[in-house]
C-alpha cells in the first residue's frame, strides 16, 4: 500500500532530525493539551445546569422588591414558589433553595463535622431536578420536616459506607435529622452547588409562618417548572397580574408605597446572568471568550513551530518530491502524501496530548474548581473539539508545506538544483513576527492582570479588614432580644477587642434607600445606599470621623434623627461647604409622611464598602442598634483560634439551637474578585506555556537561521569576523523582528487591557512596565538562543564547512 | 522501418529571466525508433538535459510538437503526462536519485507501488529486477550504504522494473568510475538488446559508442548525427 510507504517515508525523516521532530511534535502536543483543558473549561461553564431532562421547562422566578430602596435579588419571599402554583395552570411545580449556612457543625454519633453547603429545599426537588437519588424514595426522601438527603460522599464521611447511612440520625447545629436518602456527589456542572438537602419543612412552624405572611422577605431561589418550554411562554401577564393581585393588597396593609415585582430567568442562560444580588457565585461569558482566545493563540503558537520544522525539512525532501513526480505520482497524490503525513504527526502529537490532559487534570480541576473527568473526552462534544482542533492544527501546520513541495520541479531537483530555503525565508520571517507577537501579548496581560489584582488586593479600602469576625445573626425573636447581653458577654474577654452590630457590612448586604434629602431649601426623594449599625461600627472597621460627631447611645433621639455621611454624598448632595444639620428623611409613607427625620451628625471619609468593581458611591449611616443582621468581631492580634473557640462556647449560650456561621471579613473582601483570580491564575499558567513553547521555537529557528548562513558565516570567519560580528550580524536581524512583534503586540495589549480594565471602576494606569518588561524578556531568550548558536558556529573550523559545501 | 516511439517537431525552450530570455532548445526535429539505443550529445548547457526532460515529459516545451508513441502530447496537462509516465517511461539519472529514507527493495518497489500493482506481483518484480541486476543481496540496505556502482544499479532497476516503452538516462555514468560506468553501460544495452529503447544524455564518447546513434547538440540546436557501431565499443 501506498499509505505505509508514506508513513515510513515521513517516520524516517523524524528520526532523521530528533531534536527538531521532538521540539516541535512535544510542542504541538503541550500546545493541544492546553487547547483541550480550555475546551474542557469553556463546556464545562456551557453545561451548568444543562443535564436536567427538563431543563427548558424550568426557569427560576426572581423578585424585585422597592421598599424604601431597590433590591433586586436573586431571590423571592418564601410563599411566591407555591403561590404561583396555585394561582397559574401553566406552573406545573416549584422548587426552593435556602441555605442553611456557610460551615455547619455536624455532630454524627460522638464526631464533629464542620461541612458546608447543605441546602433547605423542597421534597419536589427530585421531580424538578435530575439529581440522581441513589437511595430513598425521591417522591419521599425529603417530604416531611428534620429529614436529610445526604451526597454520597458525606454518606460514606459520616457513617463509613453509603449502605450504612440511610435511616441514621445526625445533628446539624441542635437540630436532630434522619438521613432519608442518598443523593450522587455534587460533581456535574451546576449553580445548586450542594453537599446535602435537608426538608424546607423543618424550619419551625412559627418562622414558617411569619415568612410565609411576608413578600418582602427575600430568603430562598425558587424555580418554576411550566407544562410547556420557558422559551414559548408568554408569562409577562401572569407576573404583571401576580404583583396586581397579591403585592400590592399585602403593601397596603402597612401602608407604603412599597413595590415588588416578579421576573422569570430561563434555566439555559442562567449561569452567566450576572445582574442579580444575593446569589450564587456566576459564570463570566467575557472570560471564557478570553480562554477561548488563549487556546487558539497556543495552538497556533505550537504549529507555527511544526511548520517551521516542515519547511527546514522540504530541502532535504525536494528530492524525494522530484523521484516521485519522475516516477508517475502527480501534485494532488503529493499533497495527499504531505498532509497526510501531517495529519499522522498531528494526531501522534494529540495522543501525547491527551495523555498530558490525563497528567494535568487533576491541578487543572483544584486551580479552575472544576471536576472534569478524563473520561469526559470522549462525550461528543469534546469528541467534536478534539476533531476541530485535529483538522485545523493539520490544515494550519500543513497546507503550506504541501502546497509548496508538490510544486517542486521535478526537471531542476533531480539535477541538483535545489530551491534554496531563502525562498521561505520571508514566510518564516513572518511566522516568526505572528509567534513572538503572540507571546508578547501573553506576557503583557499576564503581568497586567497581575498589577491590577496586586492593586485591588493593597488597595486601601479605607477600613480595617484584619482579624475581624463576621458573624450571621439568625432571624429569629427568642435570639434577637438578647443581643446586648450577647455582646456583653463577648466583649468580656480579652482575645476579643470590640463588637458590633449592623445590618450590613463592606462587601456585604448593602442596600439601597430612598430618602428625602434637603436640597437648595427643598426636599428631594432619593434612592442612596445605606446600612444600619450601631454605636461601635465606626471604632471597629477604622472609619474615620472628618466632621461632627459619631453615633451615642447616650442621646435616645440619635436612633430616629441622626446620620452619618460619607464624602462623596457630601459631594453629591451638594453639601460639601457644610454638611452637619442638613435634613433627612426615610421610612416614606403612602401618605407622603417620613416615618424618620433628623440631621447629617457626622461625616466620615470614604470608605469601599461595595468591591472596587464599582465607583465610590454616597453613603448614609443609620443608626440602630437593637436590629443586627450581623455581628463583627475584633479580636486581638496572634488569638485567632482562642478567639474562636470563646465564640463558639458563647454561641452555644446564645442560640445553641441555630448553627454558628461566620467568615472572615478579609476573605469575604477577597471573595468579591475570586472570578478575577481564577482569570489570573488560568491565564498565567497558560501564558508561561506558550511562552514556553515560542521560545523552544525561537532556539529551532535561530539554529535553521545559522544553518542557512553557514557558508556565508564561514567565509566572513576565514576574512577575520569575529564572534562578536557574527552575533551582531544575526542579532540585527533578531532585533528587527522583535521591534516589530512588539509594533504589532503592545497596541492590541493596550486596548485590550484598557477593556478588560473597563470591568473596575479602580483600575491601575496602563501598566506601560509590563510592556517594556515583556519586550525585554523576549529580547533576551531571543539572544540566549542566538548567542548558543553562534557560539556553537565560532568553535566549528570554517575551511571543514567550505569543504563541505 | 520500424515504427518511430519518438518524434518531435520544431521544438522549443525559452527560459525567462526579469533582464533576459535563452533559447535552450532551437527548433528541435528527432525522430527514435521503437527499440533503438541513441545518445544525445555535446557540451555543457547545450540544451541536452532541457531535451531529455522535455522528452521524458518532466518538462513542457516552449513551442513545438511532440509525439509519444504516435500521440503529440506536448502540451497535455501534468496530469495526464504523469499517467504517461508511469506506465511507459523510466528515468536513470546521474545522481542516483534514490530516496535515502527508503530500502533498496522500497526504492525499486515505488513505481510500481504508483501503479497498484498488488503486493504479492511488486514482490515478484522487485525480486526478479534485483537478481537480474545482481543486488538482490542488498535488499534490505539504504542507499547510504552502497557503493556508487551499487546505487546506480538500485536506480536501473528502478527504471525497469515496471518495463517501461523508454528509458531515459541524463549521464547515467557521470558520479562512477570507469569500472563500474562501464557495468552500468553493459545493463542499459543488455535491456535494449530486450526490446527496451534508451535515450541517454552523455558527453563520453566512450559512453555514446553503446548507442546505435549519436545526436549532436550545439546551442540548442541538432547540429549531426552519428552511427556507431556497437562491436567496436565492446571489444
């Protein structure tokens, strides 16, 4: 057969050239692993939530809520799933999610488990969801209050194997749970990220009461499951209606001119829908067009060194193309032959490839938090990318080098007339640009990823994030009256420094308000963020007082009729000649009155209370210090876990029955850019690859440049040229190409970045370092492996190369 | 008279440089019987190899006819000479030609592989050209590791394996010494003498006298013609 003397053709001459074959063939390969774990990346995010059979039924309902101030959550009040139930035909079932809480105590028999994200949900979850129930009665398993459908994972944590667990009893915080089912692991691509689902019903009746009474409090996701797909609904009416019928009966019962409203957001989609607050950490659709790109530059990187090596090799197999034409075979069954060829060599390199992705996967999945599976490259998706990527890395890498060795003349090469290698000397000239161009750009945004984060991470905030505890309170009278006593009781010991209590806290539950603020002797209504908090906020997050005084809990009036501003509302306002004593009102009423009016006591400097995503906004302080959300504590320096442990004990005194949730205010800061780190952390390794890569392509090139020159080399050498001249000689050329690499990099790095920079509203200058740092790195692997190869030249005796010739 | 293989009229090549055009070949008439042996001769850059090339349909002429077997196909598409040229034609060339990348048994085994020819027939051929041209033992060698003799055997048995009409040959003795040139020689008249018409480019005068014929070129053109005999040349 005609196919196996090709084969050996082209196997011999990679053997012929090793070093070169293995540059470029573990190149390719490294760069279609990294192409392939992209992929992975990019369908993994394009699955969320896209495994459930009824998935284009399913959409989730989300309440905007105007009450003195705009929510817009990702949330509804707890009756709105049910409800729509009732009242539509086309609502075929709900489902809702409620978190229990960020680390939960589990006690199992005598151990203590600290696990988290266990979810409140609905016994309808199995019905809605394709969450596949291991063991149990879906139907059942999660019907009836105290019941806890556990991951197969935790199972076997909790109770040494899944078999064991079903029927057993757990604790989580007081609460006593019977396990009911078993659910598989969390692992497939979905924003209901959980460990375990515990029965809604659980909640206490009397809770479950109050909440079901209130549509303005916004506590759980609810999802809608319709009898037709989402995408060929017309619902508008129905939620119009629902906000006519039910909203605005229930405002008028207190009175306000309160509003909420309902908006579907279909399932397919979901995971890229950024708009909402309060909800589960999202999906990036710009990002993953940034990978994608990233992928294909890598790709395209390593190919440009595999046609760098096709055409150092067409020389030496013009002959072959000149015996094979004399001997019958025409241009078509030579480019047959090569690309064929190529596509051997490309389909080798994607073997080694996924053979890397094997190696790799597991760090790929802890740095992108991910659990892709090897095995998922064989769904058809991927089998679909693995193809495209074949045929394009065969089509990129060999088109040229076919086409330009088929039409060899057979006449002149089998006369020893070779085409010279000049004749590729410009396309190589280019290629090499594009290659060097690709890694500049690379090392650019790497490093201007990397300041901008540097920025965020040093940025001062203008409060003290350090060592401060931030812990939830739950929403539930019996704690709620004894909060003081609480707090008396933390700040009686030493490790804890300070305490306070507020409705939100930076990075956390700020929310909007409308006020009426005077203005040029008039009162104006006004939405503005604010929080409440009380006496000691100030003191613990480092606040600092410009004007005026801070909150007293010594002057009663203080709770009704004072605030505390920030600069910029100062600014906005108009206030800024004068700001203590002007007038403010909230808590409007239908009848046009303010159920609050007082005075600005009090102006302190800004501080980024929301993520340095978004610009300085003004900011009004109310006080109240009886109605906590959250407490914040200050512990003192190097007594963290002592510190913790005191919080425990005392938890268990104060609300023994609700489980303990805290976080660290530090890395609730950071959490705000974790997409932004993972951006870095993705695009870093992946830039220091194909960097990697382009400068394994440089070292080839610079040797094929040497190779080329050598006659030329030998003759100057034997005229007197030193080391030195020859290395100016090739170093001139290098330098050309670098210089307009760089021409061609730094213009779409800076837009680039300038875009990407768009996304803060504190952003670092244009990092013009990294562009010289970028240039200069390049330079120098581009000398180092020039300098080897005209060193290795300036040791060779000219008169054996001449002879050679 | 036995009928001609080869036969062209008026034929040309023009080379095109930016500054200046050459006349490689002028106005070329030649006529090869079926089974002759003739040698194209003169000196360098004479048109002799522009000639053979065109004759063996590597290359396209300039102006001019010429008929293959009673066919002109001066001016048919590469495709169509391609399938010419493995079915009738052979070339030995000066340099060998042989693919370092392949055996000697690959090497002799390729035209016939563009023929597709199956398997079990290529291996008969192959084994059967070898032994007649007394390499059959270096089989399994790479080009490398032969002699030039050696090599130029590999590439006669190339050329005939798949018994071409024609033969042609561009100074099939220059790379050898005289020892193994005449080896070489003594093979191209022994296919001849079995019905295998050559054409041989050569400037040894000692070479030609194995050809019937001697055509002289000079400048691109037939300036004379010789007849030689072939008892002189072997005694």
């Amino acid at each position: 057969m005609m196919i196996f003397n090709y084969l050996k053709v082209s196997f011999r001459h990679l053997l012929a050239s090793k070093a070169n074959s293995l540059i470029s063939i573990l190149g390719l390969s490294v760069g279609m692993a990294s192409a392939v774990l992209i992929a992975f990346y990019i369908q993994d995010e394009l699955k969320y939530d896209q495994f459930h059979s009824k998935k284009q039924n399913i959409a989730r309902i989300v309440e905007r809520i105007d009450h003195s101030g705009e929510i817009k959550a990702a949330l509804t009040s707890l009756p709105v799933g049910p409800q729509f139930v009732a009242d539509y035909p086309g609502v075929s079932n709900y489902v809702r999610f409620m978190s229990m809480g960020g680390m939960l105590t589990i006690k199992v028999e005598d151990q203590i488990y600290r696990e988290d994200r266990f979810l409140r949900t609905d016994s309808t979850l199995f019905e809605v969801f394709d969450f596949k129930l291991l063991q149990g009665d879906p139907a059942k398993a999660l019907a009836g209050p105290n019941l806890v459908v556990l991951s197969e994972a935790l199972a076997q944590k909790f109770f040494g194997e899944v078999a064991a667990a079903m029927g057993k009893q757990l604790f989580i915080g007081t609460s006593q749970f019977t396990v009911s089912g078993i659910v598989e692991n969390g692992d497939k691509p979905s924003d209901i990220d959980y460990q375990a689902f515990t029965s809604l019903s659980t909640i206490p009746s009397a809770s479950q009461q109050a909440l079901n009474g209130d549509w303005f409090r916004l506590v759980c996701q609810t999802y809608l499951l319709f009898d037709k797909p989402v995408e060929q609904l017309d619902f508008e009416e129905e939620l119009a209606d629902f906000t006519e019928r039910i909203i605005k009966p229930f405002v008028a019962t207190f009175g306000s001119e309160s509003t909420a409203d309902f908006k579907l957001q279909p399932l397919e989609g979901l995971h890229f829908d950024n708009s909402r607050e309060y909800d589960s950490p999202k999906g990036n659709l710009t990002y993953l067009y940034i990978f994608a790109i990233l992928g294909l530059f890598i790709l395209i990187i390593a190919t440009i060194n595999y046609i760098n090596l096709a055409l150092s090799q067409s020389v030496k197999r013009a002959k072959e193309v000149g015996v094979r034409k004399a001997l019958g075979a025409t241009r078509e069954q030579l480019q047959f032959q090569f690309l064929g060829e190529n596509f051997l060599v490309v389909f080798l390199a994607l073997l080694i490839g996924a053979g890397l992705v094997e190696v790799l996967l597991g760090s790929f999945n802890e740095l992108s938090g991910k659990s892709i599976l090897f095995t998922d490259l064989f769904s058809l998706e991927m089998l679909l990318t693995l193809t495209g990527i074949l045929v394009l890395t065969t089509l990129l890498s060999g088109l040229y080098p076919a086409l330009v060795l088929s039409r060899f003349q057979s006449s002149r090469v089998l006369r020893g007339i070779f085409p010279r290698m000049n004749r590729f000397g410009g396309l190589r000239r280019i290629l090499m640009v594009v290659q060097l161009a690709f890694s500049i750009l690379m090392i650019i945004g790497t490093l201007a990823i990397r300041s901008q984060m540097h920025y965020l991470q040093e940025k001062d905030l203008g409060f003290d994030q350090d060592q401060v505890v931030v812990v939830n309170i739950p929403q539930d009278t019996a704690v709620y009256n004894h909060l003081n006593s609480f707090k008396d009781r933390l700040l009686s010991h030493s490790e804890i420094i300070g305490v306070t209590g507020s409705g939100a806290i930076p990075g956390r539950n700020v929310g909007e308000l409308m006020f009426r603020i005077e203005q040029n002797a008039e009162m104006i209504d006004r939405s503005i963020k604010f929080l409440a908090a009380d006496e000691d906020f100030f003191d613990i997050l480092g606040l600092e007082l410009l004007e005026g005084r801070l909150f007293s809990s010594d002057i009663q009036s203080d709770v009704q009729q004072a605030f505390i501003i920030n600069e910029t509302a100062a600014k906005s306002f108009g206030w800024e000649d004068e700001p203590l004593g002007k007038r403010l009102q909230w808590g409007l009423q239908g009848n046009g009155q303010a159920q609050n009016d007082g005075k600005v006591v009090g102006l302190v400097k800004d501080f980024h209370f929301s993520s340095l995503h978004n610009p300085m906004e003004p900011l009004v302080i109310l006080y109240n210090p009886n109605f906590s959300l959250l407490f914040s504590l200050k512990l003192a320096g190097g007594e963290v876990s002592e510190a913790l442990s005191l919080l425990e004990s005392e938890w268990k005194n104060f609300a023994g029955n609700h489980p303990l949730e805290f976080t660290f205010l530090d890395e609730r800061i950071q959490s705000q850019y974790q997409s932004e780190r993972t951006l870095l952390q993705i695009f870093g390794y992946f830039a220091l690859i194909s960097i990697l890569i382009a400068s394994l392509g440089l070292f080839a090139l610079s040797s094929y440049t040497v190779e080329q020159r050598l006659k030329e080399f030998s003759v100057r050498k034997i005229l007197g040229a030193s080391m030195k001249d020859l290395a100016l000689l090739i170093g001139r050329d290098f330098a050309l190409l670098i210089a307009l690499a760089g021409l061609i990099a730094m213009p779409i790095s800076a837009w680039s970045i300038s875009k990407w920079l768009e996304e803060f509203s504190y952003q670092i200058a244009m990092p013009w370092l990294s562009f010289i740092l970028a240039l200069l790195g390049i330079a120098t692997v581009s000398i180092l492996a020039m300098l080897f190869h005209v060193y290795r030249l300036a040791h060779e005796n000219p008169a054996r190369i001449l002879r050679d010739e | 008279m036995s009928e001609l293989i080869l036969k062209t009229v008026g034929l040309e090549m023009r080379y095109r440089t930016e500054t200046m055009e050459t006349l490689a070949l002028n106005k070329v008439d030649l006529e090869v019987k079926k089974g002759e042996f003739i040698s194209i001769m003169g000196p360098s850059g004479c048109g002799k190899s522009t000639l053979l090339n065109i004759l063996g349909m590597l290359d396209k002429p300039s102006a001019g006819a010429y008929f293959f077997e009673g066919e002109d196909i001066a001016h048919l598409k590469e495709k169509l000479r391609a399938e010419i040229r493995k079915a009738r034609v052979g070339f030995v060339f000066q340099s060998f030609n042989l693919i370092d990348e392949l055996s000697v048994f690959e090497n002799v085994e390729l035209p016939l592989l563009y023929q597709g020819i199956a398997a079990s027939k290529r291996k008969e051929l192959v084994q059967k050209i070898l032994e007649r041209m007394g390499i059959d033992h270096r089989a399994t060698h790479y080009p490398q590791q032969l002699s030039g003799g050696q090599q130029q055997r590999v590439a006669v048995a190339r050329a005939t394996v798949s018994e071409p009409a024609v033969i042609f040959a561009d100074e099939p003795t220059g790379n050898l010494d005289s020892v193994h040139g005449d080896e070489v020689m003594n093979l191209l008249s022994e296919l001849n003498r079995t019905g295998t018409t050559i054409v041989m480019v050569t400037h040894s005068m000692h070479d030609a006298a194995y050809s019937q014929r001697s055509i002289r070129l000079f400048d691109g053109k037939v300036i004379g013609e010789v007849e030689n005999r072939i008892e002189e040349a072997q005694s």
